[in-house]
C-alpha cells in the first residue's frame, strides 16, 4: 500500500469516528425544545381531565337563600304540674277500716280512696252540734236584748255581755265547721242521728294512684301520707341545657322526644324558660307535651330535639362541602382549557365557614368579595376533587 492510499484510510477512520461520537451525543442530550414543559399548578387548584370529571360525576350549581333551622340535642325528665299531682293524708290520724285500692287504678275527684275510724271524729260532731244549738239560742237572745236596748228597756252593759256570748259561739261554729271540712265531713248534712266514727278519705283530683302506703288495721298519723296520686292528661318535661345553648331557645319552639330508646316520636312544645343559670352551669327549660300516649309516665328519663327557630341564610347543599385541617372547604369551577390536546377543567379550593344544616342543606358564610351570583359551585364530587389534592398526581394529569 502507497503512501497516498495509507493517508486516505486514516482520514476516512478518523471521519467514522467524529461521526460516530457526535450520533452518541445527540442521543444522550435532546434539544431542550423537544423537552416536555412541565405546569406547575398553585395549592388551592385541582386539574382533572374531562373523562375525570364524568367518572366522578361533578355537577355545579350555586349558592342558595334557603331557611334553615338547627336541632339542639338535650336531656331531661318527665313531670306533672303541681295542680296535677296530690299527696293524701288524714289531718287527724286514725285506722285503715277499709280500702281497695293498688298502684296503677284509675281514680276520679271524689271517689273513695280509704274509709278511716277515729273516736276524736265523734267528739269533734258533738261539739259541733251542742255548738250550733247554743248558736241559735244566742242569737235569739241577741235579737231580743238588742230591741229591749232600743226601748230603753234593758242596759248597754247587759247587751254587750249577750253580745259577746253570740259572736263568741258563731265563731266556735265556724271554726268547727272548718275542722269537719278538713276531715271530709259535710256540717250542713251533719245530724244528731247520722254522728259516726268513720270518715271517707277522697280522691281530690282526677288520675291514676301512683302509691299506695296503707293496709286495713294500720292506726296512721296526721302527717303520714296515704295515696300520692297522679295526673297524667298534662304532662310537661323538664329539659337541661347547657348555659352556651341559653340564648338558642324560646318560648313557643318545638320539641321531639323520645323514652326508653322507643322509636316513637312523641312532641311538646316549650312554655316557659328558665330566668337564671343553677351553680353546675346548666338551664332549665320547660315544655307542655302535645302528644298522648299511654307509655308516658312522671319519672321517665327522656331525649329531647329542640328545632331551632328557622332563619333565611346563604346555604348550599350539604355535600358541597369538603373538611381538610379541620377545617371547612368548597370547590367552584375557575376555567376549561386544553393542554397537549387534553381538555382540562380547574376547579379552585376556597375555604368557608360552616353553619346550621337541616333537611340536606348547610348554611356557609363566604368570604369577602365572593360573587355568589356568577361563581359555579361543585355541588356534587367535592369529595373527590378533595382527594385529587390529597393524592397529588394520583387523579391529577
């Protein structure tokens, strides 16, 4: 091989490779232009593409004056008015000769509830009787003395002592009279020949005996109580509340209640407030029950739903709503574009505070300059825009 051949071979090898290490370069480096620009997206932005969107089945709407009205979890007791609940007792003592009662019968105003035996029954009817009869001697006597007084028959002095011996037996009498009342003995009826040493104990109200602490033969003392009976045609449940929740009650709210973990919804309404707040921090509340039922009982133990007076307030539905932080979200729709021949959909996180929620809606205060005429709300698949947040490029593009 000549020289020249030799120079030409070296020339073609040392070309091969400048190509062959150029071809290696421009492998290993792409032209920043063919490089895919990557968007970054602010915190408060979800994207998703349109075929997202439909899977998740986003709906928007917007914001609504609805009329709500919140619902006050409470506890409390059943009870009687006091005019509805009567202790019985005998003023006067005495022993049990006959009674037919137990727990639980029904009673009305006037029925025999216990007949009781007291000699003093007896001594007390004399008294009254002798009393009376000296009474209309007395006044005889009065009347006469009074007229011989005005002829100049008969002396001052002698009138006033006759005077004195009348109003002094009227007042026996009455005072005699009352005594029988309170032993359940009627003095106009009461009669030489009808005097007995047994007495009728009635019933003063209406209702049902709720005790019972008598047996025939047992001697019972003035102060003792008997019956202890109970209306139960108007009952009235006492409700404590929280001192925070004061203000949030009113005359004239509803209330639904329940007993014994019962499904059955019972109603009453309240009629009167507590005026001051007890050393444990809580208030009283009372409300008349509107509904019957027989299960309804004095003592029972109830859970009560205070309805809130209505208000008109900012409101949409309850499922617009997102919590993240502890704290309280909607999303509203910002704009559609296209990117890489995707369409794409922003929808922008705004924070808000909740409020009352009733019947599938919940009150939301918005911020600061908020259109609430023209901004679309996501109504539906907040939730999962949310966890497109969350999980960042799980839903994301």
């Amino acid at each position: 091989m000549n020289s020249m051949t030799k120079l030409i071979l070296r020339v073609s090898v040392v070309s091969f490779g400048l190509s062959v290490l150029l071809i290696s370069c421009n492998k290993g480096n792409k032209p920043v232009a063919d490089a895919k620009a990557t968007e970054v997206l602010p915190e408060d932005i979800v994207e998703m593409r349109e075929d997202q969107v439909s899977l998740a089945k986003i709906e928007l709407g917007s914001v609504e004056m609805k009329s709500l009205g919140s619902v006050l979890k409470v506890n409390g007791l059943i009870s009687v008015a006091p005019q509805n609940r009567a202790t019985v007792c005998m003023p006067m003592g005495g022993f049990i000769k006959n009674t037919t009662l137990l727990p639980g019968n029904a009673v009305t105003k006037g029925q025999v509830l216990a007949v009781i035996d007291n000699q003093d029954f007896v001594d007390v009817q004399q008294s009254y009787l002798e009393a009376r009869n000296r009474l209309v001697f007395a006044e005889a006597d009065y009347k006469r003395h009074s007229d011989l007084y005005k002829d100049d028959v008969y002396s001052e002095q002698n009138l006033q002592q006759v005077t004195v011996e009348y109003r002094n037996l009227k007042a026996l009498v009455k005072s005699l009279e009352q005594k029988l009342l309170l032993i359940g003995i009627a003095p106009d009826q009461l009669r030489e020949d009808n005097i007995s040493s047994t007495v009728n104990l009635l019933s003063p109200i209406n209702g049902f005996v709720k005790t019972v602490n008598i047996n025939i033969g047992k001697y019972v003392n003035p102060t003792e109580v008997l019956f202890e009976i109970v209306n139960n045609d108007k009952l009235f449940l006492v409700l404590t509340l929280f001192e925070k929740d004061a203000a949030n009650v009113a005359t004239g709210q509803k209330v639904k209640f329940f007993i014994n973990n019962e499904n059955e919804t019972h109603e009453a309404v309240i009629t009167q407030t507590g005026r001051s707040v007890g050393d444990d921090r809580t208030y009283i509340v009372y409300a008349t029950v509107s509904s019957t039922c027989k299960n309804l009982l004095p003592g029972m133990y109830v859970n009560a739903l205070i309805s809130e007076s209505d208000l008109i307030v900012t409101a949409l539905p309850s499922d617009a709503l997102v919590t993240f932080d502890d704290k309280d979200y909607i999303f509203i729709y910002e704009k559609d574009k296209v990117e890489a021949g995707k369409a794409l959909t922003e929808y922008k996180m705004i924070e808000v505070k909740k409020g009352v929620s009733d019947s599938g809606f919940t009150e939301v205060k918005l911020p600061d300059g908020f259109n609430a005429g023209t901004t679309k709300i996501v109504t539906k698949g907040a939730y999962t825009l949310l966890s497109a947040k969350k999980n960042a490029g799980e839903m994301a593009c």
